[in-house]
C-alpha cells in the first residue's frame, strides 16, 4: 500500500508540529524541515486547519500549531479521509476501456478489503503516537522525490 504525495506531507506536517505542540512554526520553516517543496506544503497547511488539525495564526509573528483535536486524530481515518482513489487498481485502460474480465473479477474486492485492514491497523495510532521523544530523534525527515 502506498500513501498519496499529498497524504504523506499531511502526516509529515502533523508530525512535525505535534513534535513541538507549543511552538508556532511556518509554512515555510515546515516545508525546510520535512524536505518538501513550499506550495505542497502550503496546500496541507489549509487541508488540515479546515480538517481543525492544526491553528494557523496569521501575521508576522505567524505559524501553525498542532490543536488538541491534531494530536487525538487516528492516523487511519486521516489518510484514509485523504486516500482519494475508488480503487488501488486501475481496471481501465489509458483510453477508457474496461478490463474484460471485470464482471468475474474477485481481486478489486479483495484490494479493497486489503486496503481497509491496512487503514484499520493506523486507527490504532493517533498523531500524538507518532511524536514522542523516539519520533523526534527521526527529525529532519527523508526529502520526497
């Protein structure tokens, strides 16, 4: 199973402040330390202040800080909210015909349960899980290509 670009800077981001809950940091200081370009992480900032993830203080002295409902979010519902894909596998082509074998097919159904015990066992963290003093150890994280 493999997490969306977009779903992987949402986590970093919520990582990163729940790592340093009583600091404001910016955008711009997020995207440095996760290895992520600015305008993704811009657009992560906005997804989890609308999700009430994380406060964004305006302004000079600005920034975002994890909230209480941040830190208490299960990782499965998160990236399970902001896995997109119907299914983990195309069954049409490029140019918009069905697999033949589509009605027979066993393995979309068994993807998707796969896919939903992958998020069920990522209920069982929450964010604060993710950012205790082992996980701080592990900051800066790995650059995303």
């Amino acid at each position: 199973m493999k997490l969306s670009a977009f779903a992987d800077v949402c986590l970093r981001t919520l990582m990163l402040l729940g790592s340093r809950p009583d600091q404001l940091i910016t955008t711009r200081e997020i995207a440095e330390q996760i290895g992520v370009p600015y305008n993704h992480v811009a657009k992560a900032v906005l997804e989890l202040r609308n999700r009430q993830a994380i406060e964004v203080t305006r302004g000079r002295y600005g920034g975002s800080q994890i909230s209480a409902r941040g830190l208490q979010l299960a990782v499965g519902t998160l990236m399970r909210d902001l896995d997109v894909r119907d299914d983990v596998v195309d069954c049409v082509s490029e140019t918009g015909v069905a697999c033949p074998l589509i009605a027979q097919c066993t393995l979309r159904g068994a993807l998707r349960r796969a896919r939903e015990a992958f998020y069920a066992e990522l209920d069982l963290l929450r964010i604060e899980d993710l950012t205790g003093p082992a996980s701080r150890r592990l900051l800066p994280f790995p650059v995303l290509r």
